[in-house]
C-alpha cells in the first residue's frame, strides 16, 4: 500500500499548489538573467508530470496528489530534464543517445509510459500529439570534448 506524500498544500497538475518551481533549472537570457526553462524541456516537464499524474491515479488509487513513489519518481525524471545535454534540442529520451536514467529508474519510467502512454491521446491530446511529433525530430549528437 502507498502512502500518500500530501504536504497540506496539495497537487497540480501542471505545477505545485503553493506556486513553489518543480525544477531548479533556469535558462539565461541574453543578459543573462533567468527565464526558466526553454518551451521544449517545459513542455516535457508537463508531460512528464501529466503521465506519472495519469498512471498514480489509476494504479495507487485516487487523492490529493501523487503517492510517494510517484513523486519520487517524477521529481527525478525532472532532474534528469534539468540536465539534459541537450536541452532545446532534446530528442525523446528512448531515442537519444545518453541514457540518463539508471537502470532501474529507466524501467520505472518504461512501465509507466507504457501504461499511460496510449491514455494521453485522450486525456491530454496535445501533450501526447506533440510528445508523438517529438519522436520525429532528428536526434543531436555529443561533441567530444577535445583532451587536455
């Protein structure tokens, strides 16, 4: 049974209750200045966040927000988008060539893309229409840092 991780201050869907960044990450502007994340590690934070919302829900039973495991889970995920090499330029993770994820975390995040997956193009057709066009981007490749 899971226990549920409710600090009072509840869940939403796409960002905390309490107005508190998810995520650490800022991008810089030309002055330098943060602006937050660029809009495709944004939009993956979303969905991201809206498939682990969709498979909690469904497999650990309804509340207020997301049971501990999943939140665990989904606050890596979004780690991991913190420190994308690629960032703007990201391709979707089972296409890339970094494997971010450890093994396990990777097949956590599989068995529940597997499952929420499909139900994304009802419950959120454009997150799950763009996660799909994504797919379809060239995948970057990492320069090799010349050696010292």
């Amino acid at each position: 049974m899971n226990s549920w991780c409710d600090d009072g201050a509840g869940f939403v869907l796409f960002g905390r209750a309490d107005g508190m960044s998810d995520t650490t990450h800022t991008a810089k502007n030309s002055l330098g200045q943060s602006s937050g994340p660029g809009p495709r590690i944004a939009r993956e934070q979303a969905t991201i966040k809206a498939m682990i919302y969709l498979y909690c829900q469904d497999h650990h039973g309804p509340g207020t927000g997301l049971c501990c495991d999943c939140e665990d889970l989904l606050a890596y995920a979004l780690q991991r988008l913190e420190i994308c090499p690629f960032q703007e330029r990201k391709p979707a993770c089972n296409l890339c060539e970094v494997h971010c994820y450890s093994a396990k975390q990777r097949e956590r995040v599989k068995e529940m893309m597997r499952y929420a997956g499909p139900r994304m193009l009802l419950r959120h057709p454009v997150l799950a229409l763009r996660h799909l066009l994504d797919k379809r981007r060239s995948t970057p490749k990492l320069i090799a840092r010349p050696k010292r």
